[in-house]
C-alpha cells in the first residue's frame, strides 16, 4: 500500500460516521419510505414530500448513491431504492429500519463516549444516559421496542438455525431471554409438535404478546415473564440463549448458565448463538461487536470457542457440536454432565 493509498483508507475510516448518519437521517426523516412509495422519484419531488431543503436533499442522495443505498440520478429518471435501500423500509418483514435507528441515535451517543471505557473499562452508555442499557430500556418502552425490533433485524439468520439443528425431537424448548419470541417462533414454524416458553423480562413479555409466538402459537408456546438471574422456567429438555451470554462477564454467565442446568431434564440440550471470536484481521464483524459489548454494556464481550468451552464446562456442560451460521454466528451444542 503506497502513502496515498493509506492517506485515503484513514480518510475513509475517519469518515464512517458520514455513513452512519446519512443512513440513520434518510431513514428516520421518511426519505426511504417517500421513495419507496414513488417507486423512483427526483431531489426536487422527494423535497415537497418530506418537507426538506433540495440542494441538501439532493447532496443526500448523492452520497447514498455512493453507498448503494440508492441508484439513478437527477436529470433522468430520478432515484429509486436499491437491495440495501429495501432494508430500511417502514412495515416490511426483512425490514432493518429498527436496526438503524437503534444503532444512529442512543448507540451512536454512546460510541461517542468511548474515551470513558478507556479510563474507567465502564459502560459509555450508562455514562451517557444515566443507566445501564436493561435499566434503560425497562424505564423507556418506545426504546426498548425499537431495540427489540432492532435485534430482530439483526438475526436475519433465524430461519436457519432448524436447519443446522435438529428439533423434531424436542418437547418443551425455553428460550431464556428470548425478547419477542422471534427465533422461537422460526423454530415452532419447522418443528410443528414442539411445545415452547418464551422466558423474558416482564415488560419484554408484555410486548410479546401481541407478537407472532403468541398469536400465531397461542396452544404451543406459553409465555413467562421473570429474571434469569434468579431461576429460568424448569423441565425443559431445550434450554436456548441466544446472543445473551455476550451481554455478560464470565461470573455473571455462569449464574445464567447454572440456572439452566438446575432446572433442565437430564437428557437435555442447552443451544448457544454467538459470535465467535477468532484471529483474523479481515472484516469480522465479532471484532467490532466485541467492542460494541464494551461501550454498550461494559462487561460483556464476544468470546472465542475455548472461551466458551470453558464456561460450559464450569457450569457442569459438556460442549458436543458446534455450527457456522450466517453473518459470522454459531450454534454451540451442549449437554449436562
């Protein structure tokens, strides 16, 4: 790489949060939703619409353009959505508008604030909003919506997971912390003798209910609100926790993982999903989501496999598979001692 080259790569690596907000403000100013109920329109039409300046507007779409965000241009036709656009629409299923907003706004405040991690290895939300994430969450529903929803956007591998693991077999699958239900419910979809409990916080349960784990599997899936902390619902003989044990320092997992073991059936299955931590220097997105845990929550951290192996095998597990899925996630497999 000659200096220009490099000179431009810190350039552009300086500049991430040019890409961030362009794509948070598109989003959340109705700019994707106007073009996407035009089908494909101009700078000037999108500007009535949203009520924007249109030589601002019209910069806008030029540097999402440049992101692929967008395709066309001006003079001709006008600008329409691309692949990556679609994502950001209001009310689709694929839907990643959530995402963005989560991740453009409290998330993006708390980036921000990464000089206090440094100094203090703290939480730089908590230091932003005056409480921890959870905290948080719990004393703001519209947040915790958005962050549910958020969370769901960001699982596009969900649908999957039936296929790398077999559930025929299960009668009473937990998923612990399992937010919306939206993974269990992929689940109950492809194993239709199953029977399940969505096991959350109180106010993530109530949001639940109006959810398809419970509208659509009302016999099938029962839904209990509680701490897991304190004890997860007993007698199951599937146990999931899915991207829960990231959010998490290692004493505080073996109390999760130790209310599993406790309450599941002899011959039961505990399913993790993580990333795992590995050496590469390449794009791997468990590099950036291990620094996401740190000034997001302060002691949770992605883990790599040995690190994993370890915890189960402190909570009385014995790990016994482990499958790739999309976007650099896995699926650990184990069972009690």
């Amino acid at each position: 790489m000659n200096d220009h080259s490099a000179g431009r790569r810190l350039i552009e690596l300086m500049a991430g949060f040019w890409k961030t907000q362009a794509i948070y403000i598109a989003t959340e100013s109705g700019i994707i939703d106007a073009l996407d109920r035009a089908g494909r329109s101009t700078a000037i039409a999108l500007a009535l619409e949203t009520d924007t300046d249109p030589d601002a507007l019209g910069r806008l779409l030029l540097f999402l353009r440049a992101l692929d965000v967008v395709e066309g241009d001006e003079e001709s036709a006008g600008y329409a959505l691309t692949a990556v656009g679609e994502l950001l629409r209001t009310g689709t299923r694929d839907s990643m508008r959530d995402h963005v907003r989560i991740y453009g706004s409290h998330f993006y405040q708390a980036w921000g604030e990464l000089a206090h991690c440094l100094r203090t290895g703290g939480s730089a939300f908590s230091h932003v909003f005056g409480s921890d994430l959870f905290s948080y969450l719990n004393d703001h529903p519209d947040t915790s919506l958005a962050y549910e929803r958020a969370m769901v956007a960001g699982t596009l591998f969900f649908s999957e997971v039936s296929t790398v693991h077999d559930f025929s077999t299960a009668r009473r699958i937990v998923d612990v912390a399992g937010g919306h239900g939206a993974l269990l419910n992929e689940i109950l979809n492809a194993n239709t003798a199953a029977h399940a409990v969505l096991f959350d916080a109180p106010h993530v349960i109530e949001e639940a209910a109006s959810r398809p784990i419970a509208t659509d599997h009302a016999g099938r899936c029962e839904l209990v609100p509680g701490n897991f902390f304190e004890s997860v619902p007993a007698d199951g003989d599937v146990y999931l926790l899915s991207r829960i044990l990231h959010c998490f320092d290692d004493e505080a997992c073996q109390d999760i993982l130790a209310n599993c073991r406790r309450a599941m059936a002899p011959d039961g299955r505990l399913i993790i999903i993580e990333r795992l931590l590995t050496q590469d220097t390449g794009s791997s997105l468990a590099q950036g989501y291990n620094m996401h845990m740190l000034v997001v929550l302060g002691g949770g951290r992605e883990r790599d496999e040995a690190q994993y192996r370890t915890l189960l095998d402190k909570a009385g597990f014995t790990t016994v598979d482990l499958h790739p899925l999309p976007l650099e996630t896995h699926l650990i497999v184990a069972t009690p001692r």
